[in-house]
C-alpha cells in the first residue's frame, strides 16, 4: 500500500500556494451546494487542512503577510464602501450602537471571566476587550449582495470602528498596568501621539491623492498608490502604539471620496481582496484553530460555552436594542447581529499580547484554556456571523424589492456615448458610468461616427481602437459596453441615427474644443445634434480627474420644472454626487429649487445639497467667482422655442469663454417632449443656427458704431 504521509506537511512554497488558490476555487462550489456561505468554508478548510487538522499544510510565512493584507484590506474595503454622508447624518445613533455594542458585551464577559471562569480582574478585563470587539468577517457578504450602503450595514461598520478602538485603547492601559509606563506621562504621550497621527493624516492623504489622481491615469499606478496610502497608514498606526488595522480603516475614510464606488480603480480593488487576500485571511485563521480539544472534554468546554454564550449573547442584545432605539426594521438587526458578532484577528491578537503577560513567574495571564477557549469562539461566531449576516441580506433585498423603486421613471435609461478624440473618451465613459442607473445594470453604448469620404477606411481603423480602449475601461468596471464605427456623411445624422436604433434615452459628448476644426462655439455638428433630438444631451469639458472634483455647481433657468426632463438630469446629477461624495450646490429661483429640494429629500436623503437664490439668468457671470479649479460647472439650458428658453441664454457661448473658460464644465440640453413626443414635421424645426440674423446685424451695427451700447 502506497504510503503518502511522508510528502506531509506540504512545505514547498509553490505547492502550498496551489493548495490555497484550490481552497479559494472549491470553496464557493461546494458550500453553495450545501447552503452555506463560503466564507466558513475558508475557515474550515483551513481547520482540516492545518496543523490541529490533517496536518496537510505549513502555516507559513506566506499566511503571516497575506493573512495580514487580508484583515487590513477587510479593515479598508469597510471604511472604503461606507456612506460617508449617511454616517455623518446619523452619527449619534452610529454612536449610540457603539457604546451598545462596546459596553453589554464587555459587562457581561467581564462578569463571566471573574465569577464564573475565576480569571484576575486583569484578565477579565482583557476578556471583555475580545468580545466587545469585533472583525467583519462576514462583510464580503454584503458586498457580494450590495448592501453596503444600507444604514444597517453603515451603523455596523462605523460601531465596529469604534469598538475595536476602545477595545484596543483598553488594552494599551492593560499591558502598561505591567509595566512602569502606566502613570499620566504615558497617558498624555500616547494621546499626543494618537491627535498627531490622526490630523496628519487627514490634512496630507487627501492634498497627495488630488495631486496624484491629477497627474497619473494609468492604471496600475493608481493601484499601487492606493496600497501604498493603505499600508502607509497601518505601518504609522502601529508606531503610534494603536494596531494597524485602526490605520487601515482610517486611510479608508479619508480615501473614501477620491475612489468613486463605481469605478475601474474601486473594481481592482475589491477584485485583488476579494480574490486573494481576504480568502488567504480567513484559511489563516481557520489553521490556528485546534478543533481536537472539543473531543477532550473537561474544563476547556465550559470555557468555550461561557465565552461563546455571553459574549455572543451580548451582540445580539446590542444589535437588537440599537435597532429598536434606531426604529429599524427587524431584518435590520438581524444584519447588525450579524456583521458584529464575528471575532477573528482581533481577538487573537489580543490574546497573543495577553500571552506575553505575567502574573508571577512562569504564570501568564493568558493560560493554555483561555487560549483555546478563545480560538474556538473565533470558529463558532464566525459561522454564526457567516450563517447570520447572509439571511439578513436576502431579508433585507427581498424587502426592498417591494419598496417603490425610486428609479422607477427612469427604466428607459440607454445612455449614447460618441467618441472622437482619444484624450476626452476616458472621462466621458467615466461620466457615464457614474450617471448610469447601476440597479438596471445596463451597459452603455460607445460608438464612433467618421466621414464617407477618401480617408474613411483609416478613420475606421483609428475608431475601432478607440472603442476597444473605451471597452477596457468599462468592463474594469464590470460596466458591459456596446460599440459601433458607423460611416455616415453627416456627422449629426450618423449620431441621430444611433440614437434612434439603439432607442437611446440620452448622450453624453464631449465639447467641442479643436478650434482649428471650426472655430465657433457649438463646432461643426453640435448645434444640429441638440436641435436635431429632442431628447436629453448632456456635453462635457473635464479637465480633471473626476474623483478629484470637490463640488457640482448648477445653474437652473427660471420655468426649467415645467420641462419633462426636469427630473431625469436632477436624477444623473445627484447619483454623480452621491458617487463622488462631493456637495452639490444649485442655483436658480426659489419656485424651482423648492422642487429639486423636495426631489432631493425624498429620493436621496444622503446627498449633500445647497440651494442658492439666482433671480435672473443675467447673474450667470457672476458665479465664475465662487467656481474653483476643482468645481464642475452645470448650465442647464434650453433649446429655442421651449418653455424655459429665455433670450439670455443666447450669450451663453460668449459668457462660458469669457468667464468659465479654465472651468470643468457640463451643458445639459433636457428632455422636451414625453418618451415616444418626438416627430420630424415642418412645424418642428430640426436645426437652428448658433446666431440669428438679426444677432449677427446687431453685432455688425454695434462693431461700426452705428448703435450705441
């Protein structure tokens, strides 16, 4: 018989790492057939295949690095996917589950170590530090069903934060109480320490990101800064005497804004973590954990159901009296439950600091039942937290579904994106995928139009190059692009012609800007596009990244409610707000931005919106003196002849080139007419020029000073 036991434990690095990667490939497969979530089924295999398993695999120095990528990336991608704005709104009840969550289960587990596990004040005190933190092992669960921005989920993330911190400040106190350092120096040192870490980081991370972002596109270096902030941030943690997963969570929050939740750079992101670390995270954890002293009877059990009990026991008394005080629903803190009630890293480092503390020589306060004890909580709660959090999140979408859906008006979104120009594509299908519905889950449509003429077979060629760079950039994104190169002798009318076989419900196009193309505003074909369709054009001049723009400033003309696109753009630009985590400020009369506010407050209660009184479409010039370098500018205008179309806006080409012409801007021609209005008839003209004949009469007399200005 062939005798394979000497080949075990596999050391070889390479072999170990085709091991891990067939855990994190077989995994998903067989827990989904046996309905359980795949995140406990790392943590068992790491159990079967460790050292207290099959002895089948080293826990190398490989699980050490990546199982520390791994919980600061969990650490990250929390801060990193919450609602910022939504915390800021509802930081007291944040706050108030914190202290729930922090302060029941560190009583009851302080009660249990001292009475009823016999542990020194010291060591039940440490014991309450472990169950009143938590890790979010369960979090790529709500990622994987995108509830991240759920309040639930924001309130469970923000509290967690808070927790682990208090928890980790305790034990700071706890391992100075054995040594010399614990008086009021140590104390104001450390708090020093802490205030500078935390505002230097603050006031630098986000002036280097705005001045990287600015300078570099490409994509692999604007992942590698990312990671480079990260670890940044958990390295000074660590020196400041605070854990690095506090630094990881942090540089989350700050980075928060600069990385939009449906971008390229956000899609890598969570695809590397996803993929690779947090899986080598959780296989790491289920190897330390000795399942074998369950079968063993006596003390160890007691400790085990103690620990596990209470501690889980005061998570859910949190989590359930939160909710109630909250007035969330009872699914709601299912999810609470479930996201804080998992203990992993955490934990057992508290317990290895608790391990290098003695009590008397030869004595720790940290003994061998305790350490087990603690490694089998870690097993259990995480698959509670698994099985938990996974419930809650069908609950919570299976109950949203029967919610109105607020984009419910907008089901005909098919959003045309024309391209020319190499060095405008990128930002424009960024604009799209920004504005674009993601519960629709639609993609976009790219498409290139060129001249029927002699150099038309090169021109092809050059456009399907651009197409497929533009459909790198979406499918990075998970963003599904349909392209065509369409030949037409009109530009205006190859576009219109898409529009119509696509059944478009809106374009996005850059500005026209080569001046040595035409030298009028609107160019060649502009003009004839937005009189051409009267459906919703929005065109575009960024000059900037835009995950580095700070501030969406909208100029609204008098009667522009009465138009039937009114909702339709006020819906892009807040889901743009609300991706780029930037204030939005509106301009117009009182009349209209009552119904944007109302509008805004139903739909979207998290974005941050002002509301400023322009009484007169003449006051446009002015704001060029509040719009900074990294503002956007929105003019919504009007085609001529429709119900908000005002004289005024006629110089509208002269005021952007005299007074925004450095500004990221967005001119938005909205929806005249219903889904279906649109006709081609001799009383619907298709085309306007930029300047009337009596205009350009006007300018002559003025120029000759036959009229007085």
């Amino acid at each position: 018989m062939l005798d394979f036991t000497h080949l075990f434990p596999i050391t070889n690095p390479t072999l170990i790492f085709f091991a891990v990667m067939s855990i994190i490939l077989f995994s998903p497969i067989i827990m989904g057939k046996l309905r359980i979530p795949h995140l406990i089924g790392m943590v068992l295999a790491g159990v079967l295949l460790g050292e207290y398993g099959f002895d089948i695999l080293v826990r190398d120095q490989s699980f050490e690095l990546f199982g520390k990528v791994g919980l600061y990336y969990i650490m990250f991608l929390a801060s990193l996917e919450m609602d910022i704005e939504s915390l800021r709104r509802n930081k007291k009840r944040a706050l108030a589950f914190a202290a729930l969550t922090f302060c029941i289960p560190f009583g009851l587990s302080y009660i249990v170590g001292a009475d009823l596990l016999g542990y020194t004040t010291a060591g039940a005190v440490l014991l309450g530090c472990i169950m009143s933190s938590n890790t979010l092992v369960s979090y790529p669960i709500v990622l994987r069903y995108g509830l991240q921005r759920k309040p639930s989920v924001t309130l469970s993330v923000a509290s967690s934060m808070i927790s682990l911190m208090l928890s980790l400040i305790i034990l700071a106190a706890i391992v100075a109480s054995f040594s010399n350092d614990s008086g009021p120096a140590f104390w104001t040192l450390f708090t020093l320490k802490f205030v500078l870490y935390c505002v230097s980081m603050v006031y630098i991370v986000p002036r280097l990101t705005r001045w990287f972002l600015r300078r570099y596109s490409d994509a692999v270096m604007q992942f590698a800064f990312v990671m480079a902030i990260l670890f940044m941030c958990a390295a000074l943690s660590e020196v400041v005497g605070v854990e690095g997963i506090f630094g990881a969570f942090l540089a989350g929050l700050i980075l928060n804004r600069y990385i939009p939740h449906v971008s390229p750079l956000m899609n890598r992101i969570e695809f590397i973590g996803n993929a690779l670390f947090i899986p080598y995270f959780l296989i790491g954890v289920g190897m330390l954990i000795n399942a074998r002293l369950l079968f063993q009877g006596g003390n160890i059990l007691w400790v085990i159901f103690c620990i596990t009990f209470f501690g889980t026991l005061g998570k859910a008394l949190a989590s359930y009296i939160a909710a109630f005080i909250c007035k969330l629903p009872l699914s709601s803190g299912h999810m609470m439950f479930g996201l804080t009630s998992a203990h992993a890293a955490g934990a057992i480092a508290m317990v290895m600091v608790g391990m290098k503390l003695q009590l008397a020589p030869g004595i720790y306060l940290v003994n061998e039942n305790m350490l087990n004890g603690v490694v089998i909580m870690i097993l259990i709660t995480c698959i509670i937290s698994s099985i938990i959090t996974d419930r809650a999140s069908q609950q919570i979408v299976l109950r949203d579904k029967e919610l109105p859906d607020e984009n419910k008006n907008a089901d005909d979104e098919k959003i045309l994106i024309p391209v020319k120009y190499p060095e405008y594509a990128n930002n424009l299908i960024h604009l799209g995928m920004l504005m674009r519905n993601t519960k629709l889950n639609r993609g976009l449509i790219g498409m290139t139009v060129v001249y029927d003429d002699a150099n038309m077979r090169r021109n092809q060629e050059q456009g399907q190059h651009l197409l497929e760079q533009i459909t790198r950039l979406a499918a990075a994104a998970d963003v599904k692009m349909q392209t065509q190169v369409r030949i037409a002798a009109n530009i205006a009318n190859g576009i219109k012609h898409a529009f119509n076989e696509y059944q478009a419900s809106e374009i996005i196009i850059g500005m026209h800007s080569h001046m040595n193309t035409s030298p009028r505003f609107w160019g060649e074909f502009h003009q004839s596009l937005f009189n051409g369709l009267n459906r919703q054009i929005i065109m575009a001049r960024i000059l900037q990244p835009l995950n580095t723009i700070r501030r969406i400033q909208v100029a609204v003309p008098s009667r522009a409610q009465y138009e039937h696109g009114f909702y339709r753009w006020i819906e892009r630009l807040v889901r743009m707000s609300s991706s780029l985590d930037c204030r939005i400020q509106f301009h117009g009369r009182p009349d209209t931005l009552s119904l944007i506010n109302e509008y805004v407050q139903n739909k979207h209660t998290n974005i941050r919106a002002d509301y400023t009184q322009m009484e007169h479409w003449n006051e446009l010039p002015k704001l060029a003196g509040t719009i900074h370098e990294d503002h956007l500018f929105v003019v919504i205008t009007a085609r001529k002849g429709t119900i908000s179309y005002k004289k005024a806006q006629d110089r509208l080409p002269e005021e952007i080139t005299k007074f925004f012409s450095g500004t990221n801007l967005m001119i938005i021609f909205p929806d005249q007419y219903e889904v279906g209005a649109e006709e081609m008839t001799f009383a619907t003209p298709q085309h306007q020029e930029e300047n009337s004949a009596y205009e350009i009469l006007r300018k002559w007399l003025y120029k000759k000073n036959i009229l007085k200005h």
